[in-house]
C-alpha cells in the first residue's frame, strides 16, 4: 500500500476532486493517472452516458475504431503509470505497416512493432484500472453545461437517461465527451482553448469488423502479420483505406474520407457515393476476404459495423483554463495524417492525470496551475502534428499519379525512419541539387516543389511547437507565429479536384 498524499489546501468544499466528461479511452486513462499519480488520494468520478454493462461505447453503432495503436505508446503507458494491456484487450499483435500506392506497384514498410485492440474489451479492463485507485462512476448521463464562478470553471450540471438532473462541482473538470463536445464548445469561462473546429479538418470514417475464409494469397490486400493502409483519391478522397488484422481470419476494414473531397470526387465523376458505399465497393474488391460474416459472440457482437468522426488537425493550441481541460477527440488529439486517435490519448491521459496530480497538491487549479499539461504534452508527442497537418493538406492536393510517382521515386529509407519516428521526411530525393534525381524531378517537377516546400514549412513548425511558451503569458504571440506559417499553407495547398 503506498502512502497517501498531502493535496494542498483546498479551494473551496467541491463534491469531487476532479470529474472527468466522458468514459471513453482518453477519460478512462486520465482517471488511472490521476489515480496513480495521487496514490489513491484523489475524490474523482467520469460520468458516462453510456450503460454500466457497455463502458466506453462510442455511438449508437458500438466501439466503432481503427483500433490500431503502437508498441510504443503501450510502453509509455507501463513506465509512467503501471498499466501493461494483454489478453483480452489486445487483441493481435502486428510488426508495423505496409502502405501501398494507389496502382499497388509500390509498398512502402513502416517498421514498428503494434497490436490491435478489442475495443469493446478494452474499456471493461480501463474502468478497473480506474477504480483501483477509488475512481467512482455515474452511468447513463450526461454532462451538458460547465458551471463557474469568478472566472474558473466549477463543475457540471446534466442530466441523467431517467430523466432526472445534477449538478455537481469540483476542482478541475476534464472534458472528454469528443470533438463535437458542448463542454468545449460553450465553456462560460474567458480562455485560450479554441472552440469550434473547421469542418474541413473532420473526416468521415467507417469500418466492418469481420470473420473471413481468405480466397488467395496476396499479401498486397491482407496479412496477418502488418497493417495495410492503401492510399486512393478514388476510393478514398483525401483520405485512405485500411485493411487491419485481427487474427489470420478477421480483420478491421474500412477507410477515412473528406466530406468536401468526397463531394469534390462525385461531382467530377458524376456518381453519388457516400461513404457506407465506399467502404462496401472497398470490401467487394478484396480479393483475399470472401465468405465473411460479422462475429457474434460477445467480444465483438454490437461492435461490427460502423461510422464515425475524427478531428484530424494538430491539437488544440491551448487545453486547460482556470479549473478545466480538454483530452482525447476534445482536444482534437487525433493524428491528422492517419487520422490514430489512441496513442495520443495514452500520452494526453497520462500527462494530464500527472499535471492535475500535482495541481491537486499545490493548491492551484488555474490555467496557470494546469498549464505543464500543455507544454508536456507538446514536448513529448504534439510537437510534429502542426507539420502532419500540413503534409496532409499537400496530400489531398496530389493526383493518384503523382502519388505513385512521388512514392516510387521520392521517398526513401530515410523518409521512412522519419514518419516512423513520429518526424517530418526530409524528401531529399525530390532535391534538384541531387544530379542523380534531376531527370525524375523534372518528371514531376510541381510535386517535388511541394514536397520540399513541405519540409521547409514542416521544420518550421516543429521549432515554433518545441518552443511552446512555458506560461500562459507567452501564449498569444506563440500562437500567432503558429498561425501565420499554417495560414500560408492552407493558400497555397488547394484540395484536389480529383482528376484520376
């Protein structure tokens, strides 16, 4: 048993040290940290709409997920909190990722070790992670409005499937409700946290979880052993297509779309795709998943079929104010370039448990008290997704041709490590200053330009984000030095008119 600490002075009498909005992953992880981080010592209770017998369920449709994460991220979540995920929750283990071209002439190997996760599982081991160190749960409710007083957020007020209202305070109140949240959206506080989020950086996303008996043998549309992501402006737009492993005979497969790209495609090629039919058309198409059927028993029945929306911009600028902070999809943690929302809300949960932790013990749940969050958090894994974000609007800029060239002539071994690494690609093959490149540069000379515009662009980027102000008086000219490099990006990459 450890020993319990001191958590400073308190503010004022709150029913609970911290409430956390949201029982999803990013809820879940927060409420372990705290946990850990507090030795037990800390009043906290996530309010979930969902049913106590279905944690962490995201939409009518079920745990609807990619559900692909890293070794990395896992390993994180061990060394800084204790949590180790194994069977049931991780599902299958994969040795990294294969991205092929939209003629799959070319594949490109991302080596990183990763595991998939059953996601309906998952949640069922995090709330007894949570309630380990004495975290109490509200099911079936609602937060739907943060109160305040003075100038800092207090509590939240809801209300519950019965019908019945509550309201109740705390010290810090964590939202993690989703990108769409209304917590984030009306907070009844002044602060630096952004509110609303351009639907242009949203996709549309969907997937099937399926049992199959493989029909052939080719490794380009299913192996049990990596993940596959299959990029398309076609099938597609402005997103990409996924065939994920969970097991040597049922996988996770679907894709990501744009709703301006999608509109942009149908309009071109006169169709009326959506994106349930997309993802049918990319499941016909297989060659290797035939005679499939959705799984039935409890592990992944309700979980089989469905959509969802995913932020896909780098996160937001600024994540707490006086007694409040945003993690996960609130904070619009995903990766704007494959669009992964669980490895970000592993290192978002965790830091922000710690930072609230020590907030807690000081006496100080301002923004000021709660600010390390956001400079942790940037230093350890938000500092490339201001770049990310770039390099994915110059991707929904390309033609699947240039895309085919740019991968088979462009990107190299090095480039790889990079994005590995969770690091911008340096494409030094698209320098006109390599003689060996020059007649492949002059190929696809405007790709090349935007690639290396890229890597200019992203470099800055990465430094303005690695000097994230360490206080919030620093915040505003940080941010518009931010904002003046993105803007021009956001001139000078057009989305694609898809022409092939």
């Amino acid at each position: 048993m450890r020993d319990k600490v001191d958590l400073g002075p308190s503010q004022a009498v709150s029913n609970y040290d911290v409430i956390i909005a949201g029982g999803g992953m990013a809820g879940l992880i927060t409420a372990a940290s705290i946990g850990f981080s507090t030795k037990g010592n800390a009043r906290v209770l996530i309010i979930d709409r969902n049913k106590e017998d279905e944690p962490g369920k995201k939409t009518n449709n079920g745990w609807t997920c990619g559900d692909a994460t890293s070794k990395r991220s896992l390993d994180y979540l061990s060394e800084h909190i204790g949590v180790r995920y194994g069977s049931p929750e991780l599902e299958h283990p994969v040795s990294g990722v294969y991205v092929y071209s939209p003629d799959r002439q070319t594949k490109v190997l991302f080596e990183g070790e990763g595991y998939l996760f059953n996601r309906k599982l998952a949640p069922r081991r995090q709330v007894n992670d949570a309630k380990k160190f004495g975290t109490e749960f509200m099911y079936g409710a609602t937060a739907e409005r943060l109160l305040s007083e003075d100038g800092r957020v207090t509590g939240v007020s809801g209300r519950k499937s019965d019908g019945t209202t509550f309201s109740l305070t705390a010290k810090v109140v964590i939202d993690a409700t989703g990108s769409s949240s209304v917590l984030r959206r009306f907070i009844p506080i002044s602060s630096m946290i952004e509110k609303e989020i351009d639907m242009d950086d949203v996709v549309g996303t969907g997937r099937y979880i399926l049992d199959f008996e493989p029909a052939v043998d080719a490794p380009e549309f299913f192996s049990p052993d990596y993940c596959i992501i299959h990029l398309d402006q076609f099938i597609a737009p402005a997103g990409y297509a996924w065939v994920f492993p969970k097991g040597k005979k049922k996988v996770n497969i679907g894709l990501g779309v744009s709703h301006s790209g999608l509109a942009r495609r149908n309009r071109r090629f006169k169709l009326n795709d959506n994106l349930q039919s997309l993802i049918d058309k990319y499941l016909t198409d297989n060659p290797v998943i035939k005679k499939y059927a959705q799984p039935s028993d409890d592990a992944d029945s309700g979980n089989t079929k469905g959509n969802w929306q995913v932020p896909v911009r780098r996160h937001n600028d600024c994540m707490v104010a006086n007694g409040f902070a945003v993690v996960g999809d609130s904070a619009w943690m995903p990766r704007p370039i494959d669009a992964g929302g669980i490895s970000p809300s592993i290192y978002g949960g965790t830091i922000l448990g710690k930072v609230v932790a020590e907030a807690l013990e000081a006496g100080d749940t301002s923004e000021a008290g709660l600010w390390k969050y956001n400079v942790e958090y940037m230093n350890t894994h938000g500092y490339p997704m201001a770049s990310f974000e770039v390099l994915r609007r110059y991707l929904q800029s390309v033609t699947n041709e240039q895309i085919n060239y740019g991968m088979k002539y462009f990107l190299s071994e090095e480039d790889v490590t990079a994005i590995t690494e969770r690091k911008h690609p340096e494409f030094n093959q698209a320098r006109f200053m390599n003689p060996a490149m020059w007649f492949r540069v002059l190929g696809q000379l405007s790709l090349a330009r935007g690639l290396r515009y890229t890597v200019k662009k992203s470099a800055a980027l990465v430094e303005i984000n690695l000097s994230y102000p360490e206080s919030p008086k620093g915040f505003e000219d940080w941010q518009k030095r931010l904002g003046r490099e993105l803007t021009e990006t956001v001139e000078k990459f057009k989305p694609l008119d898809v022409a092939n």
